[in-house]
C-alpha cells in the first residue's frame, strides 16, 4: 500500500462537528476500500488567498492515509459529489511528515525558558 497526505478545504458556513463528521466518513471509506488513515488533522478556519464559490475562509483538513490507489480513487469521486468541499489535493509521499505545531513544540522544548537572544548576542 502506499502513502498519501490528504488536504481538504471545506465551506466556511458549515461547524467544526460537520467537518469533523466529512472526515469521519472520509475514513469509513478508506477503510471500507482496505486502507488506513494514520493521522487527521484539523488546522481550523483560515482564510483564502482568493474566493473560491464566494467563500473568503474555509475548514482546513489533512489526513495522512496509508491505502491502495483505488482507494483514493473512490475517496476523490465522493470528494467531487460533496457541495461542502470547496477544493482537495492528494499527494503521494515516501514518508509522513512530522506536523507543523509538533515541530514547534519540539522547539520549545530544546530551548530553556530564561534564555533571551539580545541582538549584541547575535552578532
């Protein structure tokens, strides 16, 4: 089976309940085609570069799905009859990336808290 990171925008007028239950059945039918999603994300409401069917901001989700190509097939043709998906990309990738907001985390975590960079320091 391959890997795959899913990216959905959804409508700005829908909830986060109704986005979250879009991505739930999005994994039903992953899994009822014999693949798994890994990790779903939920990234929030963000705004747009540019309108896209009259909408400024949308729902951002990304799922990172480990399942064979027919699979993805069958999960974009459900994609393309939903009216609440304003657009979807589905890139095939190697390896999963770690999250952003996890990256940060980690960040943080490696730096100690009194330490403050002045920009003397710097140079």
């Amino acid at each position: 089976m391959a890997l795959y990171e899913h990216l959905l925008i959804a409508r700005q007028d829908i909830s986060a309940q109704a986005v979250d239950a879009l991505a739930t059945h999005l994994k039903t039918i992953v899994e009822g085609e014999g693949g798994k999603v890994e990790k779903q994300e939920y990234w929030g409401l963000r705004g747009l570069a540019y309108r896209i069917k009259k909408n400024r901001k949308g729902h951002y989700v990304l799922l990172n799905i480990n399942a064979p190509s027919k699979a993805v097939v069958e999960l974009e043709r459900q994609l393309k009859i939903n009216e609440d998906v304003l657009r979807y990309i589905t890139v095939k990738v190697e390896a999963f990336e770690v999250s952003a907001s996890k990256a940060r985390r980690d960040d943080r975590a490696d730096k100690p808290e009194g330490d403050v960079v002045t920009e003397e320091a710097a140079l």
